[in-house]
C-alpha cells in the first residue's frame, strides 16, 4: 500500500503471532515519522507478547489503544485483528495520560491532570502552524460501570476541547477487557490522548434507533451493578419482553440489540443498552440506570439513509475525508447482521473511508451513550 506523506496511515493484520502482525503493518505504513499511533485488537491475542510487539515498532511516539469486539477496517466490519493508525508527525502531535486504577478515580487530580496534559498538547503542537485544533481521544475498560463519572469529569477539564471516544470490549465474553497506553495493557483503566493538527476535525454522534410509543418506568434497580429488579411494578426481563410486543420470547443479544430501550434527557432520546438478561428475572445495563427513570422501546430507522445524510453532514464540516476514527457499539453490529444489512454497511464503511472498533459503550463530550455510531473526522 502506497501511501501520501501527509496520509493517515491505516493497516490492519489477521496474522495470528502479534510480532508478525505488527512487522505486516509497520511494512505498509512505509518511512514517515510518526507523532504517534492508536491501535484496537482482538482480546484473543497474548496481551504480553502484544505489548513488547507494537514497543518495538513504536519507540520515541505515543501508542494507546484496547481490546475490542470487533474492528473496523479497510474491509469494514472486521474481527480477530490487530489495527493501527498512525499520525503522521509532519501533520499531527499526539499526547496521552492513563488513568491505571479508576475503581479508585479522583475527579479532583484528574481535573487537575487533564488540564496540564491539555496545556501540553497546545505548546508541544505549536510547532504545527498558528491555528492548531485539538480533539481528545478517550478509550475507557468497557465493564468498569465507571464510564459517566470519567466522561463527565474530563470533558469539563477539558473545556472547549471536545472529547470522543469508546469502551474496550472482549468480544462478547464480558470478563475482561484492557487498555495500552505506557507500553502496556492495563486492566481497570482509561487513556486520554489529545490528537493537535491544523487539518480540519469534527466529532458525532448518531444512533439509528427511535422511540416507539411504549413506555415503561423503573420501579426497582440497583444503581451502583446497572441492574434493573422491576419495571412497571414487575419482573423486570418479563415486562420489558411484554411492552416490546414479544412475551414469551426468550431474551438474548440479538434481542437487546433490535429493541433498545431508549431515554429522554435535554430533549433527545438516547438508548440504554442492556448488556444481559439475568436468571433471578433482572436486567443488566451497559449504563447508569435508577429507579423512576422512564423508558421507551426503541425501534429501527432506514440506517443507510441516515449514514448518508451523517456523512454529507460531515463532509460540509471537514470537506473530502482523509479518515473517519469511529466507535460503533458492537449492537449495532448485531442488529445489522439480523436485519440482513450487514454486508452494505460494511461496503458503506470501506467506501467512507471508516476505520476504528465496536465499543461497549461511546463516550461524546460529556455523555456516556449506547448503541451509537459515533466518531472522530478527520479531513485531508
């Protein structure tokens, strides 16, 4: 692959030793120095023998990344790969703080850490030109329930930075998932790089689902694990199979991924995902949920029609795309591939230029959503 010397370099490797999956990338990145590099992998590979691989190619530059559920690459929809991006040095600077332990998370030092990492990134990228625009990229562990108080707290140290990112996955294993950054994986951790370059930028969100007019309210849950007990007074898996109109069904990913329940807050719908159906009769979340919460069924969109007029969006904001960094919620995958549109989102993704990998979870400036596509444009 021949690429321009002020290209995003993108490569992936299916190569089942990490050492010979990364000598396959870095072969196709070519000779331009890189400001550094972001790479999401399949939880399948040694995470030890991962982390002394992607070193050895990424001495001197700032490496972050994670495990995911799926990834997104030159072929779309992809799995059990390895996938960098570089960020080349003559057109980017990219700087990075983990935050290696957030079961124990200060918001206070964090506020304080993300403010200097930002003070950073403005006198280190000055090199760049005299209008430099920063975006912060942010992978946090995707079964850490701790993905809100983290977003919220750096995007309001972050300021007028706006911050996008994803929640690692372990296919769909729920056991552990981890982060790299430091040159190593961390488990029970997030990284916030912030990508500086003078190249127009623009980070969204859009989601392909749409309240129904079934309601239904938490009765009963616990906050702190992200279970709902009841719904409308009732078990809650039974009640929520009987307002989506299919009692009787039995509940699975599947399931969850073509009927999301959906939340009203500041006049938007979002989904709240539900990560599992519990034998006690109980609903486990991808997000904060609490009682009193009212909550739609949601139903599916024309999603091609809705990527089109998303990505004419995006082009009027950066004009002719160099790369698209999504964060695709690994339902979204689901959803499509048992709706039998898997295949034109793929092409759909590959054509965009759209690289990246499905997230348990998005974060976009200060939320922590679900069952998004949401991403980071990067123009040429």
């Amino acid at each position: 692959m021949t690429l321009l010397a002020s290209a995003i370099a993108f490569s992936s490797s299916h190569a089942t030793d990490p050492g010979q999956a990364m000598d396959e990338i870095i072969a196709d990145f070519g000779d331009e120095p890189l400001a550094g590099m972001m790479m999401f992998c399949s939880h399948r590979f040694d995470r030890q023998e991962l982390a002394r691989a992607i070193n050895r190619c990424s001495e001197g530059i700032v490496a972050i990344g994670c495990t995911s559920s799926g990834e997104l690459t030159e072929q779309g929809y992809d799995q059990d790969s390895i996938s960098v991006i570089g960020f080349p040095a003559s057109g980017f600077h990219l700087t990075s703080h983990c935050f290696d332990d957030i079961d124990h998370f200060d918001p206070v030092a964090a506020r304080e850490a993300i403010r200097s990492l930002a003070a950073i990134a403005d006198r280190d990228s000055r090199h760049l030109g005299d209008r430099v625009n920063h975006v912060a990229l942010f992978l946090v562990d995707g079964l850490s329930h701790s993905e809100e108080l983290l977003t919220m707290t750096i995007q309001d140290a972050l300021g007028d930075i706006p911050l996008i990112g994803g929640s690692s996955g372990d296919g769909l294993m729920f056991r552990e998932t981890a982060i790299f950054e430091g040159g190593r994986f961390h488990g029970h951790a997030a990284v916030v790089a912030i990508l500086s370059t003078p190249r127009p930028m623009h980070v969204f969100k859009a989601q392909h689902y749409r309240p129904s007019t079934e309601k239904m309210v938490v009765t009963e849950a616990l906050p702190r694990d992200r279970v709902v007990t009841e719904i409308d007074a009732g078990p809650a898996a039974q009640e929520y199979l009987r307002l989506a109109g299919h009692a009787g069904e039995a509940l699975g990913i599947e399931f969850f991924a073509a009927h999301p329940p959906m939340v009203r807050a500041g006049g938007d719908y979002y989904v709240r995902s539900i990560q599992s159906a519990n034998a006690d009769g109980s609903l486990t979340f991808y997000c904060a949920i609490d009682e009193g919460i009212v909550l739609a069924v949601g139903e599916p969109i024309d999603r091609i029609t809705g990527m089109e007029a998303l990505f004419e969006d995006i082009s009027h904001h950066v004009g002719p795309i160099d790369r698209v960094i999504a964060f695709d919620c690994v339902l979204n995958r689901i959803d499509a591939e048992q709706r039998q549109i898997g295949r034109q989102v793929s092409e759909f993704y590959a054509r965009n230029r759209v690289i990246g990998f499905n997230t348990y979870g998005e974060q976009y400036h200060a939320l922590h959503v679900n069952q998004t596509f949401s991403g980071l444009a990067i123009g040429r």
